[in-house]
C-alpha cells in the first residue's frame, strides 16, 4: 500500500534590491563621443568598460551635452542590449536574443559631438536576481523608497522633462504586483515611502465578511501562485530612470514534502 507523502509550506522572504543611483555613478565614467562610434564595425569603443553580453543599457547624456548620436540615441523609449567585443569595444543590439547571436545594431555616429554614456538596468524590462520558486503561494509584496525615483529624459543633466518615467513590479507577468505609475504624479517612488502591493483584500461592510469561508474568497484574489520559477522584475518605460534606491520584498510560502 502506498501512502502519500503530506505537502508542506515553508513561509519565506525575498528581497530585491535596486540602486538606480550606484549604477549611474559607475556607468557615467565611460562615456563616448562620436569618434569613437565606427558606422564602419558598428561598434563603439570605451577603454576598460564594465559591459558584459546581455547587459540591458539606456543612453545617457551628461550635463555638457553635444548633439546626440542618430544610434544609439539618447531620446525617451530605446533600450539597447550589450554585445561584448573586446576589454575596450562593445556592440549594441536590439534585444537580448539578437546580443546572444552575435547580432549588431547599425551605429550612426552623427555630425556633432557627442558626450554620453550608457547606464545598465535603467529602462525596460529589468530581470531582479530575487528569484521565486515554482508552485510558490505569494502572499504580500511591498517596497520601501530609500531613496527618490528621479529620470530626465534620457538626457540627465541636459534640461529635458524630468521624471516623466512610469514603472511597474511584476512576477508571473509584468505588472501582476503593481501597474504602471508614474513616478512624477504621485508619491508613490518618494524616499521614505513603505506600501503594501498585495495581501490586503477590500473586506467591506457586508456581515458575511466576518465567516471564515468569505475571509478566504476574498483574499484568493490578491494572492498570486507561481506558474514556473520566476524572476522578481520591474518595467520602466517612457524615460530611463537615473536616480533613486528602491528595495523589493516578497512573502510566499514554498511548497515542500515532509
């Protein structure tokens, strides 16, 4: 006779952390100009750069701007990804497969000079290292704002509009924590800001609230169970964000066997 094993939940909790600000103080020290931007090789050469293949990047201009590149451009809503060339040259392509396979994004130098940089992990989809194990029950997420979310128009220090860029917290899809918010609109990405995304089901006024059987149905809802073994991750659109320090936690419960 065989007997099953009884399933277990070990409660758990990941942290996710993102320092927008420490990434552009290293990425700002490697900036390029036009010559050395080859339309010939499609590449761009910046001496000892940081950059590995698939790194995810957003120009960047700085305070002493010149006229941008035509590719990569500086403007709001382009990503490109890193294709490593040699310890001091690096190519750009249009997405990560296109990186793994070797294959380029044409570079347009531009007739001005150009002063940018590229910053990592500052625009699109971003793949947190807060990894959640499948089957998992997630059952609260919140944020803390260490420090306040600021973007510019891809052009920090260069007069754009600034925080105009949007971000959203996902974990089976890429805005099931939290929708898209602006980050100038509301106070929600300020320093000091502690909010609670999932868990707190609306109870309401209705006496049948107070059963146990209707606690359970309304909070089904807001709780969301892990299709596959998944990644922690945040979409920021519109602008790349420059500054701030954002801190991600997740309770769940992971499932086990005695």
């Amino acid at each position: 006779m065989s007997v099953n094993k009884v399933n277990y939940l070990n409660k758990k909790i990941a942290k996710a952390t993102i320092d927008f600000s420490a990434q552009r103080a290293i990425d700002s020290a490697y900036t390029f100009d036009d010559a050395n931007i080859s339309e010939l090789l499609d590449t761009i050469t910046i001496a000892n750069h940081p950059y590995i293949t698939g790194d995810s990047v957003a120009a960047v201009l700085t305070a002493a701007t010149g006229a941008t590149a035509t590719v990569p451009t500086a403007t709001v809503a382009v990503n490109y990804f890193v294709i490593y060339v040699d310890k001091d040259t690096i190519a750009l392509a249009d997405s990560l497969a296109l990186a793994k396979a070797g294959t380029k994004t044409a570079l347009t130098a531009g007739g001005a000079t150009v002063d940018e940089y590229l910053q990592r992990n500052c625009f699109g989809l971003i793949t947190t290292d807060c990894i959640i194990p499948l089957g998992s029950v997630i059952t609260k997420v919140w944020y803390d704002v260490v420090t306040t979310l600021q973007s510019d128009d891809g052009a920090w220090g260069g007069g754009g509009n600034k925080d105009k860029a949007t971000m959203s917290i996902g974990i089976n899809a890429a805005a099931d924590v939290k929708a898209a918010a602006a980050i100038e609109t509301d106070t929600a990405y300020d320093s000091g800001i502690h909010s609670t995304l999932i868990g707190t089901p609306v109870w309401g006024a209705c006496a049948d609230h107070d059963t146990a059987l209707k606690s359970i149905e309304l909070q089904n809802p807001v709780l969301i169970k892990t299709t596959a073994e998944v990644p922690v991750t945040v979409t920021i659109a519109v602008d790349p964000i420059s500054v701030g320090k954002l801190d991600i936690y997740v309770e769940y419960y992971e499932p086990t066997k005695a």
